[in-house]
C-alpha cells in the first residue's frame, strides 16, 4: 500500500541546528530518499513562496503565501510503499523532523 509522509517543521527549524547537525539531518533525508520503499520524495521551496488558489463564483482567486498561519509548515513529502500502517510509522520515526520540533503526518493513498 502506498502511504504519503507528509513532512511538517517550524520555519526556523533548521536555523537552529548547528552545521553538524543540519548535514546529519540531511544525511539521513537522503538516506531515506535511497531506501527502495520510497517512490517518491522533494522538499518545498519556503511557504512564503507559495500561492493559494480559490474559485468562488466562477473567478479564480490567489493569494501569496500559504492559506493559514500555523506554527508548524509543509516542509516536503515522501511517497512510500509499505506492507502496513506499523512499517509507515516505522519509515515516519526515521524523519529528522519528527524529533527536531516537527512532526509527520502519515495517510493512506487512494488507490487508482
């Protein structure tokens, strides 16, 4: 079954990590890119960066930015393969963000 990771950090989160611990992080966001169950993973540009898109009444609406405010911002995902909800949550503990102040919501595919 394939399961999306979708990766939640604070926006300063990486700033408060020193430089050893930015490359370990990063090191192990790699390592889990590598690993066969995942077909797919990216990281976000800054939420800053993005657009929000509304239709209301037939118009097309944008917006800078994300949507809400929350103290917490979509940082990447990862598209794994997994056997079960247990090997997700497994794949989901080896995220960085998920220890650093972050955290990774797991959720089940529709298959097509």
């Amino acid at each position: 079954m394939q399961y999306a990771l979708m990766i939640y950090t604070a926006p300063d989160q990486d700033e408060a990590l020193s430089d050893v611990e930015r490359e370990a992080a990063y090191a192990e966001y790699l390592a889990l890119a590598d690993d066969p169950r995942c077909v797919g993973a990216g990281q976000l540009q800054p939420a800053e960066t993005a657009t929000s898109v509304r239709v209301a009444g037939g118009r097309t609406l944008m917006t800078d930015g994300p949507f809400a405010d929350t103290k917490e911002v979509l940082g990447g995902f990862c598209l794994i393969e997994a056997a079960d909800l247990d090997e997700a949550i497994e794949m989901a503990a080896r995220i960085p963000a998920a220890r650093l102040g972050g955290a990774v919501e797991i959720r089940p595919v529709v298959p097509r």
